[in-house]
C-alpha cells in the first residue's frame, strides 16, 4: 500500500516555473497569431484608430485577468477555468468550460504554425529562393511535431524554452523598432481621422478580432500545479501581462500605421502577414523584413506554439484525472513527469485544425470558446465568493463581482457580432459536449475529495526566498509600467507634430 502511495506521489507534477517562466508563458501565447495576423489586418479599416480599440481591448481584459488571479491564488490546480467552474458552479458548466477552453487554445496554437509559416516563406523570399510552391500546412504541422517533443519531454524544459523565445523576440523587436523609426511618417496617422465610419456591426467584428490580441491571459492559471509560490506568482504574472500585451501590441500597431500609408488600406486588410505585406507595399524590403521575420516567426510565433500545447494538455489531464474524459487521457509521464497522452491528442486537433488553412477561420472560432470559457470563469468566481466564503484568498480581486457581471455583458456582445460560421462551429462543438457529458461523464462521480486535500500543502516561501521573489516582481513590475507608458506616448507624438 505504502509503495503504491510513494509511486502515485512521484507520478504527480512539480512546481518549477518561477514568475518569468509564467510571464513568459502567458505573454508568448497571448502575442503572436493575433497582433501579426486578423488583429493588425484591421488597421486597413480603422487606420489610426486601431489604438482606441487595442485600448478598450485591454480595459476589457484588465477584470478578468484579476478575477482570475483571485481564484488562481485560492485554488493552484492545473485545468484553470475547469476547476473553478467544477467547485463553483457543476460539472457540467465545467465541462463546457473546459471543451471550449481547449478548442480556443488550439486554435491559437494551429494558426500560429500557418503565420509562422506565411512569414518564414516571406523571409525566404528576401533571399532570392522562391517558397511559392512550399504548403504552408507542411511547415506547420513539421513545426507542431517539433514542439510535441518539447514538451513531451518535460515542463521545465519547456519554461526555459519559453522564455528563451520570449526574450529573443523582444530583442529583435527593439532592434526594429530603432531601425524603422527614421520610415515612420507621422503624416499617416492623420489626426485619428477616418474617411468612413464602419457600421457598428463591423465595428464590433472589428473589436472583436482585435481583442483576440489579448486572448490567453490566464495561461499560467492553467498550469497552476506546476507554478512555484502560486499563492504570489500567479496574481502577479496575471496583472503584469496583460499590460505588457498591450505596450507589444500598440507599439507595432503604431508602426504599422506611420509605414503604410492610407492608400494601401485595402490590400493591408485582406492581408495574411501584415507586417511582412506592409513593408513590402511601402518598398521597404530587404532588410527590415529579414529582421521583421526572424523576430515573429522564431520569437513571437514559437512563443504562442510551446505554451498552445502545454495549456490544453493541462486541462485534459485535469479532466481525465476528474472523470470528465476517459482515464488514459491522464497519465503522467513516469520519466518527464508530463501528461503525454493528452500531449499527443492536443498535437492531433492541431493537425485537423491547420488542414483548414484559415487563419480567419481559427481566429473566429478561438475568440468565441475563449469569451465563452471567460464568461463562465466569471460564473464560477461568483459562486466560488458564495460557496467557500472561508476560502483563503491570497489576493482578493477589487470591485470583482462588479468586474464579472460586466465582463459577461461585453463578452455576450461581442459572441452576437461575431463570425457566423465560427459562431455555428461553437454551437456544435456545446452540443457535442452536452451529449458526451450526458452519455459518459455524468456517469463518473469525479473526484470527491475536500477542497483543501484537492489543493494539497502549497509552499510558503522563507524570508530570504520572499525578499528574492519580491525583488523579481519589483524589477518587472516596473519594466511593466515603463514600456505601457512608452507605449502610450508614441501615440502622443503624432497629435503633437500633426
């Protein structure tokens, strides 16, 4: 009995990731497909005005994003949003969380391999070698085995990749933006000025592709077991990233704008790698896109891949672990300590997903299961607040009940303007799950366990641990504020000399 104890202990997840490691998680799979793909396409209708709506994107993310960290502080568990839901609302509401949590974040991580691919082919290009005949969907599914061994071999690993990739990306972003500012005209930004106002129909479409750009803000929450101090590092990496999405997505927006003048609009709103197709309609190729590229497709692409995998692998495990899915979906790795099964199955729906070749496509569906995973993750902290009054909550959300019957009402109007096809994909994927959850998982009670065994014994940093890691947190706290307001300036400029 004891040797079966010690072997279920040693097949249990470690916490390893620090707050660099969750930052960097988080922020790699927020900045990638959106910003460089459907999210940028839209300043070829809305122009400069792209800041007004990155902005109202992030004001919409802000509550959620410490909502969550409330409730990722309280229950440190892997599965995220589907643990939440389970112990605040039912299962069932779990399962929907959970089934669309999963279809979103795949849908990130699929259409990210297409944009790695549509920008690795332009790169090629500016070598004189021809890619026209290369399938974008042979790159990316090459690329989604590569990252299926990663993180089949273990989350540390993984972490330190992740990171890697994420600092890569930021140097040769800095890099660029110093070259590119002398190309930037100011004149383009027009005083905020549109020649047509979209219809408010258009515009909440337009909204709502351009906050898929902050999409994924809670993905250290989902890997919430293998977090160190998750009492500290979780709250902390929530509210740092979603400012952090923000400085990166308005500072390459304010690029795109002051490079591609208005009379490209049209083209840069149908394009596949707006970037890429901006510089090149603003005869700037060469150079800038050599950088440009290398710095997506092997940073901010790769970023938004690792964790992609890594996060619904998660959910599955916990949702195997829990009954919701069948048993062999939950088994941990006896050597990397990793949940391979659900590894495997997470690198097959990318595959079915990439088959479709539509980034459009993937982004529609992503931003709708993510708003619905986010709306029930509302439902779940308010019925958490009722349930475990007691519960030990290491950070407490301000104004959070407030914070989630709005994020509902926003969420709710942007699912009504969405994509329509996407939006029936969405409605048969709840029906598909409603009737799996009827036919087997309503069968299986579940894990029936207290909340605080659930939980298990989180560690408490000693002093000299705590001052280590509240010197970290200082350090990027205020690297945070710095690059928000940095952000925020750039678009001063152009009001001033306009």
């Amino acid at each position: 009995m004891e040797n079966k104890e010690n072997q279920s202990e040693n097949l249990q997840m470690t916490r390893v990731l620090g707050l660099k490691e969750s930052i960097s998680m988080t922020v790699g799979t927020v900045v990638g497909v959106g910003l460089f793909t459907s999210g940028s396409a839209q300043i070829g209708h809305v122009g400069p005005w792209i800041i007004v709506f990155t902005f109202l994107s992030l004001l919409v993310s802000i509550w959620p994003a410490l909502i969550y960290a409330e409730m990722s502080a309280s229950l440190p568990l892997a599965g995220g949003t589907y643990n939440f839901a389970k112990r605040g609302l039912n299962r069932l509401w779990a399962n929907l969380a959970g089934w669309h949590y999963i279809v979103s974040v795949v849908a990130i991580c699929s259409g990210e391999t297409l944009a790695f691919a549509n920008y690795f082919k332009i790169l090629i290009e500016q070598f004189g070698i021809s890619a026209a005949w290369i399938d974008s969907r042979l790159i990316a599914i090459l690329l989604i085995i590569f990252f299926l061994v990663l993180n089949f071999r273990g989350i540390e690993q993984s972490g330190k990749a992740q990171t890697l990739f994420m600092f890569f990306f930021w140097g040769c972003s800095i890099l660029w933006f110093l070259y590119m500012i002398p190309k930037v005209h100011l004149a383009y930004f027009g005083g905020f000025a549109m020649d047509k106002l979209p219809s408010f129909k258009e515009l909440m479409y337009i909204f709502g592709l351009i906050w898929w750009c902050y999409t994924g803000f809670e993905t250290s929450v989902s890997m919430g077991s293998e977090v160190k101090y998750p009492q500290y590092t979780l709250p902390r990496s929530l509210k740092l990233s979603v400012f952090l999405v923000f400085a990166v997505n308005a500072a390459f927006q304010w690029f795109l704008v002051g490079i591609v003048s208005h009379r490209f609009y049209g083209q840069l709103a149908q394009a596949t790698a707006p970037y890429a197709n901006g510089l090149q309609l603003a005869g700037l190729a060469g150079f800038p896109i050599i950088l440009l590229c290398i710095g997506i497709a092997f940073g901010g692409d790769l970023s938004t891949i690792n964790p992609g995998i890594a996060a619904p692998a998660r959910y599955i495990y916990t949702m195997a672990e829990d009954g919701a899915l069948p048993s062999f979906l939950g088994k941990i790795h006896p050597k990397y300590k990793t949940p391979s099964v659900a590894i495997i199955l997470v690198g097959i729906i990318n595959i079915i997903l990439i088959a479709t070749g539509s980034i459009d496509y993937i982004a529609s569906v992503s931003l709708i299961s993510l708003a619905i995973c986010y709306m029930i993750g509302c439902l779940a902290y308010m019925g958490l607040r009722k349930r475990y009054p007691t519960l030990k909550r290491p950070y407490v959300a301000p104004h959070g009940a407030f914070g989630a019957y709005f994020t509902i009402v926003i969420y709710t109007l942007m699912l009504i303007y969405a994509d329509r096809l996407a939006l029936a994909t969405a409605g048969i994927l709840t029906i598909v799950c409603l009737i799996f959850y009827f036919l087997y998982t309503k069968k299986r009670s579940g894990l029936d366990v207290p909340l605080q065994d659930e939980i298990g014994v989180v560690e408490e940093p000693n002093s000299v641990q705590k001052a280590k890691i509240d010197k970290q947190y200082l350090v990027w706290k205020w690297a945070t504020i710095i690059v928000t307001i940095i952000a925020l300036g750039m678009y001063v400029v152009p009001l001033v000399f306009n």
